[in-house]
C-alpha cells in the first residue's frame, strides 16, 4: 500500500440535534481497497456524499495528498478525480458505448481518444459485444457493469462505491465481486468501497471500518476485527465467526486442504483461488477428552486459551495451530472438565467451514 492519499478529521455531519456522522479521524492510502461495513441506516452513504463533496460537513476538515482541502475550486477540481458509484445504475437512454462516452466527452477529450479509452474500459469489464446496445435492454449485472465502466474510463484517482451489488442476484454478485476485485488491483486503485453485507467485506477489504450510528466503532485488517470484535455491538453485527486466512495446498474430489497458521484444514468447497478467508462458527466445533471416533475431517488437539460465559453456553478460545472457538454449555464443560491451559480435542466436519476466495 502507498501513502494516505484520502483522510478527514474531526468530520462531523448533523440534522438538526442528531449526529448522523462522527468521524474524529479516517484515511485510506493509495492502492488500497477500504470497506466500510455498516448497517442500514449508520451513515455510510451520507459518508461517501461527504468524501464525494456532494454534500458538506457540519464541521471537519478533508485532506488530498496531506493537504487540506478548502474553496470550491479546489472541491470541484478533485470531485473530478473522484467517481461515486451509486447502487443503481442510472444509464443514460442511449447505447452502451455512449453512455460510457459521456463523461469524457463534456471533459473535452478527442473523439478518437474517447473511442480508444471507451472501448478499453469495455473491455475491462467484459461487455465488448454490448457496445452498441441500448441501456435500457441490458440485465441488472450487465447495466452495472456498464455502471463502473462509465466511471473507470475516466480514471478516478479515488473509487467510491455504494453497495454496488445490491440490486444483484446471487450469483452475478460473486462473479462481479470477483472481477472488480481483479480490476482494481490491475488498474492500482484507490477504493472506498461501503456495504451492509459481511462477505462483500471479507471478501473485498484490505482495511475494514465499522461503521455503526455514525460511528466508526472499529478498524483493522477483517481477519483482526471479525475475530476481535472491540465491543459486543461489533460482535453482534460482524456474527460470531471464527475467521481464519489460509493459503490452498491442494485440492482433491470437492476437497480443499487449506494451510492456516500452523496447521491444516479441509473444507468441501470449489476453489479457484490460492488464498482463502476460512469461516466457522463457534457451534460447529465438537470437544472431546478422546478423538472423536465419527472421524470428521478436521480433528485437532488444541490448547484451551480462555473459557467466557456467552448467554446459555460458554465460549472456548482454543489454540489449534490457527485460534478456533467453540460453544459448550454448562454441562459439557464440566463433564470435559475444561479449564485454561488443558488441552482438548477439538473437531469439525469439512462441510461446517465456510470459505470465500480472496486471490
Ligand atoms: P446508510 O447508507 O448507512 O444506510 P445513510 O447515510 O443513508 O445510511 O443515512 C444515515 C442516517 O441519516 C439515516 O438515519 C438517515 O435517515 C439519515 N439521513 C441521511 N440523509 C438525510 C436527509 N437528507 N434527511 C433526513 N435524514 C437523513
Ligand atoms: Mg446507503
């Protein structure tokens, strides 16, 4: 990752006497992908409105490249250099190529520069063939894609997105989110990307910031924030996962053996990528004082790092190699005689894991 290249401090934005923003401080750096991940409601397309400067803070300030930004020809010089994209598409009436078009022609660029810029973009997103087709022929995936193209062609330096994939179905959005990930790393951008859906966020985030009635509540890498949620509102909203990231080491008849920390895990998932995020939750995972004799996949002997009292059950943090937890309820814990510092068997079947491609 490069240097800051976007940050604001102090940010606040108000209606009337409610804070829908407050913000004390938040950057990203060039090259990097920043997810901010929220509930509906928490501020974050009136954050992206005030990053865009189609909107204006009640108090704050905002720096591009370390300096402050103030004036509005300054404001107006670096939204150019922005691109918003919005959850619809909002297609002009005309054709593919056009519509991708627009935004350089009223920037004055030369036809044959427009034409060799629009047909590069469409090939970025694969929608070559669509050029001369209509907007309002195109399929939900299909006009989003024309979407981004329409801003990519313009070279954005900053790249916000607003829950892109919303009006998507299933499984356009894993193909979209895969191939926009690629692309912005291919184009080296710089992204602020905000969604409401966790596995957009683990999928996609370099950095991840949760946003939570205003406030970014906490930040970090998403393996760090998902597994040590700061507060129990960030635990409640990000689930109750154990998330891990793993390189693949093989991959035989729906089988992927994936090396995580200093151990191995199996997952029954189709797999393409080489890096993963592994995704478990705490119910999934059976102790025993013995292996388990049912022989799942997954059966390690682990280290008991700490045992909390969690509603009903308790939650055991294991060190297995990879940190894992588990959920056992009272009796259980007696029964097994649980305590810090014992080791356990611990195991879990290849179908119970969760994975989500990364690169
Ligand atoms: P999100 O994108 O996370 O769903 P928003 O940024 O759209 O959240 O909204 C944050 C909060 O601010 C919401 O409670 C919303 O009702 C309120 N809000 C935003 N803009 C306006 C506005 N122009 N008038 C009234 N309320 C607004
Ligand atoms: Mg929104």
């Amino acid at each position: 990752m490069g240097k800051t290249i976007l940050a604001v401090k102090d940010l606040k934005y108000q209606l009337g006497e409610r804070f829908v923003l407050n913000i004390p401080n938040w950057e990203v750096a060039q090259g990097e992908i920043y997810v901010i991940l929220g509930p509906n409601g928490s501020g974050k397309s009136t954050f992206l409105r005030l990053l865009n400067f189609l909107e204006f803070p009640t108090q704050g300030k905002i720096f591009f490249q370390g300096n402050l930004v103030e004036g509005k020809a300054q404001r107006f010089s670096l939204r150019r250099q922005m691109s918003l994209v919005f959850q619809e598409s909002l297609l002009f009436n005309s054709t593919v190529f056009d519509n991708v078009a627009y935004g350089l022609k009223i920037r004055g660029v030369k036809p044959g520069e427009v034409k060799q810029r629009v047909n590069k973009a469409l090939a970025w997103l694969k929608i070559e063939h669509l050029a001369d087709v209509p907007a309002y022929l195109l399929s939900g995936g299909e006009a989003q894609r024309v979407n981004l193209a329409r801003s990519l062609v313009l070279k954005p330096l900053i790249f916000l997105l607003d829950e892109p994939l919303a009006n998507l179905d299933a499984p356009s959005r894993e193909k979209f989110l895969l191939e926009s990930k690629r692309l912005f790393r291919q184009l080296n951008l710089t992204v602020v990307y905000v969604t409401h859906e966790r596995e957009e966020a683990l999928f996609l985030a370099d950095h991840l910031g949760i946003l939570i009635n205003g406030y970014l509540v906490q930040e970090g890498k998403p393996e760090e924030v998902f597994n040590f949620p700061a507060s129990e509102e960030v635990a409640r909203f990000v689930g109750v996962e154990t998330v891990l990231e793993g390189k693949v080491i093989g991959e035989d008849n729906g089988l992927v053996k994936v090396a995580v920390g200093k151990g191995e895990i199996e997952v029954a998932a189709q797999c393409q990528a080489r890096k993963v995020i592994l995704c478990l939750r705490p119910e999934e995972v059976v102790l025993s004082a013995q292996p388990n004799k049912s022989s799942p996949r997954n059966q390690v002997k682990a280290l008991i790092k700490k045992i909390i009292p969690f509603g009903y059950f308790h939650k055991v943090f294991l060190d297995a190699g990879f940190p894992l937890a588990a959920f056992v309820t009272k009796p259980a814990l007696e029964e097994l005689n649980l305590a810090e510092g014992k080791e356990i068997w611990a195991s879990f079947k290849a179908t119970a894991v969760h994975l989500i491609e990364r690169e």
